[in-house]
C-alpha cells in the first residue's frame, strides 16, 4: 500500500468518524430531552407529540447510520476494491466507442448502487414512515415511482451526460469551462421545465379550488410584484402525510404549490404567513443567489477534476483506466470526503436566507400566524424542537425551533 491510498483510506475513516459522532450526539441530546417539552413550546405542543418527534428523530438516525455505513462501504468497493475499474472494462468488452463506454459505466454504477441501497430505502418507507403514521405509498406506486425515475435518466439524464462526454474528450484544455456552460445551461432549462414537464409525471397539480383562499394569495402576490403562472395543489398525501409548500420554476413558468396536506392543517392566515415567507426568499434574491453560488462551485469543481485527471491521484485509488470519463466519474465518487467539510457554511447561509425570508414575512403578513403555522408544521411533521446544537449547526438547512420562533418574536 503505497502512501497515498494509505492518506485517502484516513480520510475515509476520519470523514464516517465524524459523520457517526455527529449522529450519535444527536441522539443521545433527543433522547435525554425525550421526557419534557421545552418551555417556549410547552403550552402548544403536548408531551405525547414530542415523544413522538423524538422516537421519530431517533429512528431517522439510527437509518442513517446504516446508510453512513454503507455508503463508505460503496465508495471502498468502487475504489480501493477495484470496482469502478471491473466495471470500466465491462465497459470496454461492451464497447469501445468514448460516449458509450461512459455512458455504460456511468449506468452500471447508478443501477448497482441503487439495488444495493434498495433494502435501506424500502425499510425508511415501509417501517420508520410507516410506523410513525407518514407513510401512504404502496408498492405499486414504489415501483412506477422508480421506473419513471428510470426513464427520465434515459430521456435526460444520458444526452447531457454524452454532451459533457463529448466536450470531454473534443474541447483540448478548456474541456471544463465548455461543460460547465453546458451543465449551467442544462440546470437552467431542467428549472425552467420541471414545474411544467416533469413533476407532473410524478404528482397531479390542480388549482387552488378555495376561492376567498385565492383572493388572499393573489392580493399578497400583487402587492408584492410577484407574477406566477398559478397556484397549484399537490397531492402530496398520495406519498405521505408530510407537509410543505414551495415557489418552483423560472420567468413565466413560475408556480407556487402547496401539498394537499398543509392545506388541510393550516388556516387561511396561516398559509399566508407560510407564503409571506417563500415570498420573502425571491423578493431578497435568495434564488438568484443561489444559482449564482452553485454555478461557481460547479466552475471550481470542473477545473478540480481537470487537476485530478492530469494528477497521480486516480491510480493510488484502485483505478489504472486513464480514460478521463473514468476519471471523472472517480472523482465524483470521491469529492464528497473533501465537500463534506464545506457543509457548515452551506448549512450557515442557508439558515441566514431563512432568518431573512422570516424577517420579509413578519413585515409582510402576521409573525404571530407564521409561529402558529410553524408549530403545526413540526407537530405535523414530528421535527425534533430539542436537536443537538453541534448537528444542527453543521447539518441543518433551516434554524432549530426555539431560535426561528424567538426571532420571529422579537419586537
């Protein structure tokens, strides 16, 4: 074992150490609050509904450590085991043609992954989900869901994928900066479509039937400058009894939907405040924002992998292919060791937006109403209100309760 594989396997066992840690603090913090609800939400929320976040946190991270499991165990086989390299001349044997073999390889590996990871997701769908009362798929519905998945992997997945291929191996040395306006223009336009083409496919979107609801929404839109091409109802219980609400799409195709679930949980002024906040999210450029951050990071990360393909690297990784869509697809696998250290500030910035997004709806709507609609959303949705402050700063996309709640009461 030369030094640099003995490196990259420290990495790997340092990076699922501090994943496992950072879990096991979480449920130990839930578990030891299990017994008593905290006191900003001790009036709202009973013993029984926190017992039952807590339970549900702790099953979540249980899976989850498995899944940590397993997921280093996929990047060793595909790795160090010599997996991508059995597969990249399976590859071969199949076709020597450039775009095929990557599209083969990269197909092979989804499909392998995916039926290795099957057993987890079915046990999260039809036990944990289950148990806790959330879920309302079937197997039926299970399977299409996986089919469809499938086939727009077919439809869309493989022609970007053969357009980045082919840039790969024609655009010389700016090979990177090509695929990255390829891969930014394709983001784009998959934006621009999924509202309208795409989710359909999975979900049924009908317009908002409740009329004096309606009125409500377009006088906030309207006084706003916000211009949609509709509001829409998802049947979001077909899958489970989550809730949740969401602005999707770009220009014209812009849409605002909410599941049939929240619908059914909120009031009027509740649901106004929850769009208040979404709306808040646009009207401080948080989209625009976001768009412009993730397209830099693709840059880096294109040019990263120029470095990595041109490097030593691949070969001390159990990977002696030099075609550089193995390489690529090699360096995919392995970023998330070194990613995984950039999620505090991801994590930070996008908790910020959400402070701000608050902020917009507590001028625009009731901040009162918006507290009352985010404790039914974590009844509703079983979210623990007493996470561990360490995870939840690394780890959390949204503030913890007691810090978005305290916020939205400040005078």
């Amino acid at each position: 074992m030369n030094t640099t594989t003995l490196i990259f396997l420290v990495l790997v066992l340092l990076w699922i150490s501090i994943r496992l840690y950072l879990n096991h603090r979480q449920l130990v913090h839930v578990r030891n609050h299990r017994n008593a609800v905290p006191k900003p939400f001790d009036e709202t929320i009973s013993l029984a509904e926190h017992k039952k976040a807590a339970d549900y946190t702790n099953a979540k991270g249980r899976m989850s450590n498995l899944s940590l499991i397993l997921e280093v165990l996929l990047l060793l086989l595909w790795t160090s085991a010599g997996g991508l390299q059995w597969l990249s001349s399976l590859a071969i044997s199949f076709s020597h043609h450039y775009i095929v073999h990557g599209l083969f390889l990269v197909t092979g590996l989804l499909l392998i992954s995916s039926v290795i990871q099957l057993p987890l997701t079915l046990w999260n769908t039809f036990n944990i989900e289950k148990k806790f009362g959330f879920n309302n798929t079937d197997l039926k519905t299970f399977i299409i869901d996986r089919i469809k998945g499938l086939i727009l992997f077919a439809a869309i997945g493989l022609p970007i994928l053969s357009l980045i291929f082919w840039l790969l191996q024609q655009a010389g040395d700016l090979w990177w900066i090509y695929c990255w306006l390829a891969w930014t223009g394709f983001g784009l336009l998959l934006g621009w479509a999924y509202p309208t083409f795409i989710a359909p496919l999975f979900n049924k979107f009908s317009e908002l039937e409740d009329r004096e609801l309606l009125e409500k929404i377009n006088t906030l839109l309207s006084e706003n400058g916000f211009n949609s091409s509709g509001v829409f109802v998802m049947d979001g219980s077909k899958r489970s009894s989550h809730g949740n609400a969401y602005f999707t799409g770009f220009g014209k195709s812009k849409r605002i939907v909410f599941f049939d679930t929240l619908l059914e949980s909120l009031s009027h002024e509740q649901i106004i405040a929850v769009l208040a906040h979404e709306l808040g999210h646009f009207k401080r450029k948080h989209i625009v924002k976001g768009i412009i951050v993730n397209a830099v990071i693709t840059l880096i990360g294109f040019y990263l992998v120029d470095q990595f393909i041109h490097s030593q690297l691949p070969a001390t990784l159990g990977v002696t292919d030099t075609s550089q869509i193995t390489l690529l697809i090699l360096f995919v696998l392995v970023s998330p060791i070194l990613s995984f250290y950039l999620q505090p500030i991801f994590s930070w910035w996008s908790r910020k937006n959400e402070f701000e997004a608050d902020e917009f709806a507590k001028q625009k709507s009731s901040a009162t109403d918006l507290v009352s609609a985010l404790l039914q959303m974590y009844k509703d949705n079983a979210s623990s209100l007493t996470p561990d402050p360490l995870y939840s700063r690394i780890y959390y996309s949204h503030p913890p309760a007691h810090e978005r709640i305290a916020a939205l009461q400040q005078v």
